[in-house]
C-alpha cells in the first residue's frame, strides 16, 4: 500500500470513531475497552415476559389504590410492544430499517428464574428479598445466590436505586451470547418505597412523589415501562452504557436511549442517532455480524433514574438524590 492510500484509510477510520457514541458491552465487563464484544449469532431473539407482580406489590392489601401500571396485562404488553423498536432503527434519511436484528415475542410466562436456560426473560420483580416479611429469615434460599429471587419472585440485588438489570451469559472467549434475562425492579407498595413506580403511560410526567397522592395517579409517566425496556433490551442485543465511562467511551447526546439513568417523569421510547448505529453496526442488515477481538461467565450492569438533569453513574448517589426528592 503506497503511503496516500494509507493516509487516506488512517482519516476513515478515525472520521468513523468519531462518527458514534455507543458503546458495546464486552466480555470484560465494565470495561469496553477490554475483552471482547458481545454478540447473538441468530438475528431473531424471542423473550418471554413475566409481569405478574407489575400490579401486585407484597402489602396490596395495605395499599389498595396501588396499581401502577393498570394491570400486569398492560404491562406486558407495552414491553412486547417495545422492544422490536430496536429492529426499527433506521438512518436519517433512509427508508428501510439499517438492521436485520429482531426481537420476537414469545408470549407471556410464569417463569421467575434468571440464568442461561435458554428463556429470555423479562420479569418485573417486586418487594426485597432481604425483607423479612417478603422471605422469611430463616428461608434456606437466603443461602443460594438467585435462589429466593426465584422462589418469591422479589429482588435480589442490593442496589436500591436500580430500576433495572440485565444479566447476559455468554461464550468467554467468544462473546458470543447464549441467554439474557431482564429484571425490573418494582415497587414494593411501601411509603417511603423502594424499588420503582413503573407507570405505562407516556404522558403527562406524574410529578415529583406520586406515591404520596391519594388515589395513586396511573395515566402518569413517572419511571417509564417502555423507556426502562427499551434500554434493557439494548444490554441483550450487546450495547453498553453511553457516558459511563472515561475517553473515548464518555460522549452522548440528550435522548441516547443507552444514558445509565432518566430523570423520573421522562420517557425515551424512540432511538437516537447513537442507538441506531450501535445496533445497525453490530447487527447490519444483509451482512455479517461485527464481532471484535478476544473470557467464560455473566454480564450484569445495573441502570437507575436520576432525578433533574445530569447522569449520575452511581447507584448510591441516585439513591440519595431519589430520597431527597421524596422528602
Ligand atoms: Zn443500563
């Protein structure tokens, strides 16, 4: 290659690098710059919902008016609505979809339990498994890591700020993904609350505590079913965070379905720009899989609302800011 040819792809490249600010989750995870990228083999993904507790937090009796969102039906059905918004994702100015990706409903399904089974699942989970009066102390699963959030259907993990968590399994050394669960972490129909408020509508935002007006509001937009879903099925088809992480993986733009958290009260049901190429680059239509260079085990990442403006990547901090808004 003569040096002007070199110079010449050396400027493509790095105008393409520029070009985007997605980011693809890798096989190291936390650190997209490491490991290698994750990736489906097939082009159509089926999930199964479970949202059974969508409309069921553990004290309902005490909570008559909680409902938030209508009924586990709608619940559902806004997520099996959401997520082929991914094979949507089209280019400014071109007509035809730039991916072939697709996510295919499999209807809804009782199924609690996460782990590489071959069921991909989307479940709302609600009240705390580390509350007594959702497991009993002396439970034996309490000594199993998924084993009460199996049996009780409650959420596990200790991020209380956490609306939602996608678990990926995954060939190490490949990247290549096997299986990915959607958690959503519901209310769990106390005040103060933990876990989150999902509402089904778009609009209008519900306002700052919904949970402490009488009758609770439900055609609000207070934490988003399909704003949070959309995101999480971005984790299942191999993106990470945008803004998450230090140069070069640290840009975004204000409506990036894949910012770590939404201010309580915004939706985000249509992709960006940013989205769009991520997808359409992995998954291009008609073509290869983009796969990238170079480990055995699961993915998790966490996602949370933050309040106002601004993207707080920890989960601690937002849990803060979450409990001085309710204050
Ligand atoms: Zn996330």
């Amino acid at each position: 290659m003569n040096p002007l040819r070199l110079a010449a792809v050396a400027a493509l490249l790095a105008a393409s690098t520029q070009a985007h600010a997605y980011v693809r989750s890798t096989t190291d995870v936390g650190n997209p710059g490491a490991g290698t990228c994750l990736w489906w083999g097939q082009r159509t993904v089926s999930f199964a919902v479970n949202a059974t507790s969508a409309a069921n937090p553990p004290n309902r009796a005490a909570c008559p008016d909680c409902a938030p969102c209508q009924d586990a039906s709608a619940a559902a059905s806004l997520v099996a609505a959401t997520l082929p918004t991914w094979s949507g994702a089209t280019r400014a100015g071109e007509s035809q979809a730039c991916t072939d990706f697709a996510f295919q409903s499999a209807g809804t399904t009782d199924k609690v339990a996460v782990g590489n089974d071959g069921v991909n699942l989307i479940v709302f989970r609600s009240g705390q498994c580390q509350d007594t009066s959702v497991v009993p102390q002396n439970d034996a699963c309490r000594n199993t890591v998924g084993a009460c959030a199996a049996k009780y259907n409650c959420w596990e993990h200790d991020v209380t700020g956490t609306i939602g968590l996608t678990t990926v399994s995954f060939n190490g050394k490949t990247g290549q993904i096997s299986d990915a669960d959607i958690e959503l972490h519901g209310w769990n129909g106390h005040n103060p609350p933990n876990g989150s408020y999902f509402t089904c509508a778009e609009s209008p935002s519900c306002g700052s505590a919904p949970y402490a007006s009488s009758p609770l509001p439900t055609a609000c937009a207070y934490v988003d079913v399909a704003s949070i879903a959309l995101h999480e099925a971005g984790h299942v088809l191999g993106l990470d965070h945008t803004c998450e992480y230090a140069a070069p993986y640290d840009s975004c733009t204000a409506g990036s379905v894949m910012q770590p958290t939404i201010p309580t009260g915004q939706t985000r049901r249509a992709l960006d720009a940013d989205d769009v190429e991520g997808v359409c680059t992995i998954y291009p239509r008609g073509a290869a899989t983009l796969t990238c260079a170079p480990v055995a085990g699961k993915s998790s990442g966490g996602c949370a609302t933050g309040g106002g403006g601004g993207l707080l990547a920890i989960a601690a901090a937002l849990l803060a800011r979450l409990r001085r808004r309710r204050s």
